[in-house]
C-alpha cells in the first residue's frame, strides 16, 4: 500500500466515523425534545388527576360535612321538644302541688 492510498483510507475513515457521530448526535437530540415532550404531558396529566382528586375528596368532606350538620340539627330538634315536654310536665306537677 503507498501512502496516497493510506491517506485516503485515513480520510475515508475520518468522514465515516464523523458521520456516524453526527447521525448519533441527531438521534440523541430527536430523542431529547421527544422526551421532553412526553414528560411534559405526563406531568400535566399527573396534575390534572391531583386537582380531580382534591376536587372529589373536596366534595366528599362538603357531602359528610351538611350530613353531620343535618344530623347534629336533628338531634338537637329532639332534644329541645324534650325539653319542652319535662318542662309542661314539671309546670303540671307544680300545679298540682301548689
């Protein structure tokens, strides 16, 4: 082999391997945006799915919270008319006595 056909090996190899490299370095790019992008969307789904969540268990609370205040009034009605009845008895009991 003289040398001429060394030096256009050398050449050839170089242009190959540099190519190579920046067919790589595009791919690797290509997959970074894409990448990117799906992680994007992925965390503005995961933050859509939290503020669905948070808005369920908002309403939930909201929900057990009017039942608890409707049972506390209802309890509370019962209650007072008993009271009202111990009193009309007792004021019954008093006139009796007196």
């Amino acid at each position: 082999m003289n040398e001429e056909l060394v030096a256009d090996l050398k050449q050839f190899i170089a242009a190959t391997v540099s190519q190579g490299l920046a067919d790589t370095n595009a791919r690797i790019d290509t997959l970074d945006v894409s990448l990117n992008q799906k992680i994007d969307a992925l965390d503005e789904t995961v933050h859509r799915k939290i503020d669905a969540l948070g808005m369920s268990l908002n309403n939930k609370i909201d929900g057990l919270s009017e039942a608890v205040a409707q049972a506390l009034d209802e309890s509370n009605g019962i209650t007072d008319q008993t009271l009202r009845n111990h009193e009309r008895r007792i004021t019954k009991l008093e006139k009796r006595i007196a």
